[in-house]
C-alpha cells in the first residue's frame, strides 16, 4: 500500500511502542497511589510532562496532558470562555479552524458568547489586519490554528500572538498539524495556549497535550478529582503520556532534516501533477507551507471518486479533513478561499510522511494522471446532456 494521508493519522513508531509497553504491563499503578508501585507511575508521568515542556520551550507545570488534540481545544476555548465570562464575552477565530474549534465556537455561542470568524485570502492565510479590526473591549480571547489541516498553510500566529498581547487578549492556537513539522519549538509563537496531539506525530491515537501558559486560570471541563492540577479530572493514560512525550521528542529531534526531505518529495509530487494533469490548481501553494501537505483542485472531476480510485489501486489519500468523511458538504477550508462549491468538490488532500519515499510519489502521480484522465472522460459523456 502506499500511504498518503499522514494528516489524518501516523502509524505508532515502533521505538514509542516499546517506551510505553512496560507501562502497561509492568507499572500499571494508579499515578495517584501513595505507594512505591503508583509512584512509579507518577514518576513517568512527570518525566513525560518534562520532556514534552522542553520540546515545547515552557515549563512543565504549564503542560497538561488531555485525550486528544480535540480535546485540548475544547479546555482552552470553553475553559477561558467560562473563566474569562465576567470580562467579556467576544472569541475571534478564523474560518478555517479545524471543527474541533469551529464546533465549540459555534457551542459557546448558543451559550450566549459571539464570536467573528475571521475571513482568510485565496492563498488561505488570515490577515493580520482583519485580526486587529476584528478586536473589540469585550474580546476575551483569539485562537488561530497554526497550520491548517487541509491546505498546510500557515498562519502568522507569531503577529498575532504578539498583537494579542498588546491588547490584553490571550491567544490560542491549534498546533495539531504543526507539531513536530515545523523545526521551533512552539512556545515561541508566543502563544498564550497551544494545543498538540499523540496520533498526528507517531504516538499513540487518544493523547494529546495543552500548553497553558503560567498564570492563566481555565475552568476545567470535567468535575472530578485534582488530577493535572484540577484541570483535567481523571486517572492520567500513563502509557499514552510516556507515548506522546517520546513521540515528540523524537518528532523534534528529526524535524529539520524530515522538513527538507519532504519539501523536496512534496515539490516533486507537485510537479509530476502539474506536468502529467492539466487543468489543476494547487491551494495555498503562494503561502509558507507545512512541508508535508498538499491540496490539489482538478477540474471537472469529483474528489471523493478520485479517492475511491486511487483506493482500489492501494493508495491512500482524502478529500480533506478526515473527520469530514462521509460529509457531502465541500470543505469549509476551500470555500473561505475563495473556491466555487464545485472547485472545492473536486479537490484532493496529499499528506506525505516518514515512510513516503520517490517511488511511491511517482506511482501516485502516475495513477493519478490515468485516475483524472479516465473520469474526466466519463464526466465529459455526462457533459453532452444538452442543457434546458
Ligand atoms: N486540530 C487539527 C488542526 C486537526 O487536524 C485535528 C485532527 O485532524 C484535530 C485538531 C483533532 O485532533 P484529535 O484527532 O487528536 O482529536
């Protein structure tokens, strides 16, 4: 097979693996037990909570450890919108988030919170601009992802980290897609609250972490005992912990020469379509990238039947975000910049990884090219239906 949609899930890393088995067959005590045997467990948590707060440049006690990327976003939207309710009751986002952040933005404003959803240009990069117009007296708090999971375009969340700071407003944002990708480490975005997850960077699937930058008070989403200094109720995943910590340690440790190898694979994927396809576009390619992605429109052919193609011949690639699988709508992404609801249909997401070597983007852009060539010919016969 070959697999092409890293942004949707990475396969666990044998050497993380191995980091987290004893944890679940030797020291499986409750971290929370006074005991040697918990305390072992505690001891691992903590080391995990350490290695994470270096890879990411902030202290560990500004680290909490949460069950997905999802999740960390929910505790920092609804946990500063909860907190932060008696000083204003105004979000800024942009239109491209992630649903994990679209979703929770649009529940806190049935609670009464409004929020601007930020538009974003044809190469779908928010304008710093539109981010300070957009700030009011009672804005409480900015979240901007850093890297969008469809596009891989980033955002200028360093401006608007610094910009936020000026203004006395925290900013979040969503490094799911950045971690481990991008060779800095996060804190110094300036960001106020970041969130990463396990299953993006070759750790285990259901982890994820949430920087919390000292001094700022969240209200917890779940009511229960004090665990991760009450921010999250709820016996620490302590295999899933030592995973992601180990995960991205070793994420970062390879970041830079990873990035150039896959700068390099993506520009030849991108090539090899353009010169094998006609009538393609490639989205948010004017933009600084994460190396890694690539979102291709073609026209007069529909997305989802090029996925289903390409799967027959074991290829695996997606329309888009994979949470939106199964969704008929085009992705929210490509319409906020600017692509007509067809143009979105017609689009595909490439996500390349560690295992993605020449030969498997050749063999792409080769089934590609027959894939598009024979569809484009059924959609033209569809074509000839004389129009009323
Ligand atoms: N944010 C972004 C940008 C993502 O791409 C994803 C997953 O695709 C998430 C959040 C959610 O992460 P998780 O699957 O760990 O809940």
């Amino acid at each position: 097979m070959i697999y092409l949609d890293y942004n949707a899930t990475t396969p666990l890393d044998s050497r993380v693996f191995e980091a987290m088995a004893p944890f679940m067959t030797q020291h499986w005590g409750n971290p929370s037990s006074p005991y040697s045997f918990g305390n072992q467990a505690r001891i691992a948590v903590e080391k995990a909570r350490a290695r994470v707060a270096e890879c990411m440049g902030c202290k560990p006690s500004e680290i909490v450890f949460t069950s997905c990327g999802t999740e960390s976003d929910n505790l920092a939207l609804r946990g500063v919108a909860q907190a932060l309710a008696r000083c204003g009751n105004h979000i800024v986002t942009t239109a491209i988030e992630h649903h994990a952040v679209l979703n929770t933005c649009k529940a806190l404003e049935a609670q009464g919170f409004q929020v601007t959803y930020l538009p974003v240009g044809s190469d779908g990069v928010v304008r710093l601009e539109e981010v300070e117009k957009s700030l009011r007296a009672n804005t409480i708090l900015i979240s901007v992802m850093h890297a969008n999971n469809e596009t891989g375009v980033l955002q200028p969340v360093q401006q608007i980290a610094a910009l936020a700071k000026k203004r006395g407003i925290l900013f979040h944002t969503d490094a799911v897609q950045s971690a481990g990708k991008v060779p800095i480490s996060l804190c110094s975005t300036g960001a106020d609250l970041i969130s990463i997850s396990g299953h993006k960077i070759y750790g285990p699937k259901g982890t994820g972490a949430l920087f919390i930058r000292q001094g700022i008070s969240l209200q917890p989403l779940f009511t229960g005992g004090p665990h991760e200094r009450s921010l999250r109720a709820g016996t620490e995943n302590v295999a899933g912990i030592v995973g992601l910590s180990h995960a991205l340690a070793l994420a970062m440790e390879s970041a830079e020469s990873e990035a150039r190898r896959l700068q390099k694979l993506r520009d030849r994927l991108e090539a090899g379509i353009r010169a094998a396809v006609p009538r393609i576009r490639i989205n948010g390619e004017s933009a600084p990238r994460v190396p890694n992605t690539s979102s291709i429109s073609f026209e007069s052919v529909d997305g989802e039947s090029i996925v289903l193609s390409l799967d027959l011949r074991g290829i695996y690639i997606s329309t888009g975000s994979a949470c939106s699988t199964g969704d008929p709508e085009p992705s929210h992404v490509l319409l906020a910049m600017g692509l007509s609801p067809k143009e979105a249909q017609g689009s595909i997401r490439i996500s390349l990884g560690k295992h993605t070597r020449e030969e498997d983007i050749d063999a792409t852009v080769e089934a590609l090219a027959e894939t598009v060539k024979r569809l484009r010919g059924i959609s033209s016969i569809e074509n000839t239906v004389p129009a009323r």
